[in-house]
C-alpha cells in the first residue's frame, strides 16, 4: 500500500478552494449535488483509510482477538510507520464513530421533538404555532411503523408571520416549500456526518448550508415572479428569527450569510445548471476536485485489496 494509503486521509485539504469556488460559480442546485456527492465519498474514503489502519495496529496489541499471522512482518511493512499510524488509528476511529452517533442522535431527536409540538395540529402541510419567539423550518416527513407515510410539514411561529406582509409570506412559504420538496435536510445531514468523520471537509458542510438556502431562495423567486420580494422577506425574517432547532432541518433564517443571499436575489438569475469549462478557474477546481475525489477512492480500493491478500497470506487461507 505504501504512503498511498494515507493519501484518503489528506485529499479534503481541497475541500475549502472547491467550496469556496462552486458557491460562487455553480447554480445553487448544482452545487448542492456535487459538494453534497464529494464530501460523502471524501468521508467514505478517509473512514475506510482509517479502519485499513487500525486493522494493523489492533494486530499488535497484546491480547487481541485477531488472528496471529495479522501481526507477522509482511503486514507490518504494508502500512509506513505501522505502530505510530495503526494505534493513532485506533483512537481517531472511535472519536469518528462517537461523533457521527451523536449528530445522528440529536438529529433523530430533534425531528421527534418537533413532530411532538404538532400534536393535535390540523392535518395539512402549513403549520402555524402560536408562539412568541420568531422562526420558520421545514420539517421532513417520514419515520417509523404507522408514521413511515407522513408527509413533511412546513413550521412557522405567529410572531414570524405578525413581521411579515401577505406578499411576503407567501414568498417564504415558496422557500421552505422547496426545501421540503427538494429533501434539502438529507443533503444537510450527510454532509454534516461527513465533517464529523473528517473536519477537514467542514468546508462542505458551511458550503452545502449556504447552497441550499440559495436553492430554495431561487425556487421562491420563481415561483413568486419577484427576486426583489422574496429578497425583502429574507431579509426580515433573518433580522428576527431563531432560526431552525438544528442545521439539519432548513429554514429560510439558516445557515449561510444573508447579505450574499440577498445580493445574490437582488442580481440577474444565475446561469444554466452547466458545467463550467475546464478553463475557467471554477472549472478547473470542480474538475480537480472530482478527479481527486476519483484518486481517493481508488487509493481507498487499491488499499484495501492489498490489505486484503497480505492478510490472507500471512493467515495462510
């Protein structure tokens, strides 16, 4: 395997330049997708590099269940610096595993808990809660058993809706309508357990928070036929609003800086969802970064079936 197989483990470094980039360049939909598809495999890469790692230092720890043959020279000398890699290995793994648990968990529990608020709630996708405190959120639909079939939800506080005008209103009901619609909280949530399986791809994850926000913002300018109201209801909304319970579930105040959003409104509709040209400067990042991401798997692969037939050798199966 060779240094190459730590080479998973350095590639999101890229992570802040293709981020930085594809927000700027890319439509809103598009970047979504790519930076959404690019962290998920980044993250895969790096847990799958780690695990071929511990692997070989788990094998020279006294006592371990594992084969004796897994701790012979020959695996030894497929990873460098086998003792240092392999044990540091161990702990970084465990931390990756308590970390995406924990976000998972709170994520499942905050969707529980907002699902619980709407007790006794009419039945239809708009739901006003009388509450003092401003925010707005979509709340996705789906869970278990009896509720695997339930529809999303839009959430909006009475205090929300006493800062807005009817026009406006109607453009942030289009805002998190497209979130529901688009399942932007599957996209928030992946990303999010991909930075917590490397924090080098946090950039990701800021970037995937903002592309959805201008997703769903252009989705409501055009279904408003005004970019400048539905500018004018971001605006208000994130001078007074919370915000959503967690980065997960979307909502017109979330994630994102506001004055590039409302800039972003107040200037002409971004261009076709089109690759950019390889040499422009945002072409050659995506089409970097997607031939990076390309490399990490392979690296990913090639590792792991190394991994695989020194083990079987030394075992002798």
């Amino acid at each position: 395997m060779g240094v190459f197989v730590f080479l998973p483990l350095v590639l999101p470094l890229t992570a802040l330049p293709v981020a930085r980039l594809a927000e700027q360049h890319l439509h809103p939909r598009l970047a979504t997708h790519f930076l959404t598809a690019l962290a998920v495999v980044l993250a895969v890469c790096s847990t799958l590099c780690l695990g071929l790692l511990v692997v070989v230092g788990t094998a020279q720890l006294p006592g371990n269940p594992l084969p004796d043959g897994w701790s012979d020279a020959e695996v030894r000398d497929a990873v460098p610096y086998d003792e240092v890699a392999g044990k540091a290995a161990i702990a970084a793994l465990v931390t990756v595993a308590a970390a995406c648990a924990a976000t998972a968990r709170r994520h499942r529990r905050v969707r529980r808990r907002a699902w619980s608020a709407l007790a006794g709630m009419p039945e239809r996708q708009l739901v006003v809660l009388p509450d003092g405190t401003p925010y707005a959120y979509a709340l996705p639909g789906g869970g278990r058993g009896r509720d695997r079939d339930r529809a999303g939800r839009i959430v909006v506080s009475s205090a929300l809706l006493d800062c807005l005008n009817s026009r406006e209103r109607t453009a942030l009901f289009a805002h998190e309508r497209a979130h529901l619609t688009e399942r932007h909280h599957r996209s928030l949530l992946a990303v999010r357990l991909a930075a917590r399986a490397n924090p080098l791809l946090r950039p990701l994850q800021a970037a995937v928070a903002y592309t959805t926000e201008r997703w769903a913002d252009e989705e409501a300018a055009r279904t408003t036929g005004s970019r400048t109201l539905v500018a004018r209801a971001i605006g208000k909304a994130a001078l007074v609003s919370r915000g959503a319970p967690t980065p997960t579930l979307a909502g017109i105040a979330g994630a994102g800086p506001v004055p590039r959003r409302v800039a972003a409104l107040l200037a002409p509709a971004p261009a076709a969802m089109t690759w950019p040209s390889f040499f422009t400067r945002a072409g050659l990042a995506i089409w970097t970064a997607a031939a990076g991401t390309l490399g990490s798997a392979l690296s990913s692969a090639n590792a792991t079936v190394t991994l695989f037939f020194v083990l079987k050798t030394s075992t002798h199966l």
